[in-house]
C-alpha cells in the first residue's frame, strides 16, 4: 500500500512553485478580427499590401494555400517603432540608444462564411540598442498600433 503523504507533498510542492512560473505573460498576442470579405479577396489585398515597396515590408511567404502571410521590416524610426512596440530593459540598458527595429508579422486567414474571413495578426518585434561599441538586442511587445493597422487593411471595420 502506498502512503498517503507522498501526493499530499507533490501537491503542496507543485502549488508552492507553480505561481512562480504563472506570472509571466506572453510576449507575442495576436489580435483577430473579422473581416466581411471572401478569404482569397482578403489574402490578395494583404499580399499586394506587404508586398509594396512603400509600405517598407518584405514578403517572406505567401502560402494561399494555407492562408498564410508573413512580411519583415528593419530600420524602423523612433516614433513609428515608439508607437507600435514597447521594449523592457533592465537598468544598465536604459541608457541604452535605440538603433534599429525589426517586426516579424505572421497574418493568418481562417474561412468562415462564403463571405466572410477571420483574420489574425501576430507581431513580433526585436529592437537594437547601443551604448558605444555595445550593441543589445531585446525581445519587445506590441501595442496593438501595427496589428489593428494591418486589421483595418484586410477590411476589419472595427480593428481591435
């Protein structure tokens, strides 16, 4: 027979430690909308969208078979990166200068209706900081800016 305090200890183990590991959220959240369009009409005009010049994306891929989209773009300007990411540093790195930006956008297409699509944008933002000859990168988050701006693309009404 098998004793009853061994589960009551990995229990009391697993509930002491367990909210350590909790309190970190994620980094990347997509945001989704629908979009009261036909998924290729939606698809179309986010690939024409990434793949102008003047919208400053590269066109990783484009898979209509998957419904799939995803689009880079670096040297990203303060005010534009300051409103589309937030970046934590730690206390050395706060003196730290920003120097470049690079955002990774995965677009994902879902069919709902004949003639609707829901669509999800995914942003993942890296930012370059420089203090002399030191150079960091760090892992930053979204404020939604550019995710609700690719929404109102696709034809979101209320990007949000």
């Amino acid at each position: 027979m098998k004793p009853l305090y061994l589960p009551i200890l990995a229990l009391l183990f697993l509930a002491t430690f367990t909210p350590a590991f909790a309190i970190e959220q994620p980094r990347i959240v997509p945001r989704a909308n629908e979009v009261p369009k036909p998924i290729d009409e939606v698809f179309a005009r986010l690939k024409k969208y990434f793949s102008d010049p003047n919208n400053h994306f590269q066109l990783v891929s484009a898979d209509l078979r998957k419904h799939t989209i995803v689009a880079k773009q670096s040297g990203i300007g303060d005010l534009v990166w300051n409103n589309w990411a937030f970046c934590k540093t730690g206390p050395v790195e706060m003196i730290y200068k920003y120097v470049d930006g690079i955002v990774t956008v995965t677009v994902k297409l879902e069919k709902t209706t004949k003639r609707s699509t829901f669509v999800s944008v995914a942003a993942d933002f890296q930012g370059a900081y420089r203090l002399g000859s030191n150079e960091n990168k760090v892992a930053c988050q979204s404020k939604f800016a550019l995710e609700d701006q690719i929404l109102a693309v696709a034809g979101a009404s209320d990007a949000k």
